[in-house]
C-alpha cells in the first residue's frame, strides 16, 4: 500500500528515527513459512509483514517559500531570516544582498537544497515532489579496484 500521508509535513505518517513501516499485503495463495516452521496462506487481506520506508526531519520551513523568498526579496536577506540565519541575513540587508551577488549565489544554494534551515532538518517538499539527495563518497561506496585471478 501507498503510505499515508500528513498533510502539514508532506511526510508518512508514524515517522520514527527517519523510518516509517508501510503494511504489505501479499498476494491471495501465498505460502509462507516463519522462523518457526509454521506454514500460512494468505488470502490477500491480512497483513504479512511491514516495509521500511525512509522519511525526514522537517520542522515547518517550507522549500517553496525559501525559494520565493530568496527569488523576489533575496536582496533584502528575507530569506536567511527565514531560514533561521539572522546575521547572514542582516549583512545581506546592510550590503543590499552583497550588490546582487551574494542573492544569486543564495537563490542558486536553496534551490539545489544545499543551504538549509539553520535547526539542522529538512524542508517541507510535496511528497511527490522534486528532492535533490546529495551523492557522498564513503568506505561503502568508493570504487574498488579489480583483481585479477
């Protein structure tokens, strides 16, 4: 099944630990048998077993209203006091978003969601809405070299 969704984070619902568990309902016929040998076969209403599904921190900063702030009032540092950066946004505001430059570079950072809110969480983005994840190099996914045997 489809998660459900919460209206005011745009997230699933019973999100816990960035994890939310969808029901999965097998298809009518199924055999299974558990760990403890014990054989059931589903008729394709009851539940089988619950899929993991990731889901994010949000606390109420909304991805659309940062990019318009940044967009239309960028200039005047609206949309670093939105985010929660009131220094950064004052110095855009004494400095006129740094003659231009510096609201360019902003607007460019929030929407590829790289700048975010200063609290740590995510932006509230439609569920099925456009989400940059950004690509990291780690011990898991470094590319290793071939041996040949």
């Amino acid at each position: 099944d489809e998660p459900k969704i919460d209206n005011s984070t745009q997230e699933p619902m019973n999100c816990r630990n960035h994890t939310a568990y969808v029901q999965c309902l097998p298809a009518p016929n199924i055999t299974c048998r558990d760990h403890l040998g014990v054989e059931k076969v589903f008729t394709g209403h009851e539940v089988g077993f619950y899929k993991p599904i990731a889901c994010r921190n949000v606390n109420g900063y909304s991805y659309k209203v940062a990019v318009a702030l940044s967009l239309f009032l960028g200039w005047l540092g609206a949309d670093r006091f939105y985010l929660g950066y009131p220094a950064l946004g004052l110095l855009k505001f004494c400095t006129v978003g740094f003659c231009g430059i510096g609201s360019l570079i902003d607007f460019i950072l929030i929407s590829m969601q790289i700048v975010g809110p200063s609290d740590g969480s995510s932006y509230i983005i439609d569920y099925y809405g456009a989400r940059l994840t950004r690509l990291t190099i780690t011990n898991a996914t470094f590319r290793k070299m071939q041996t040949y045997p």
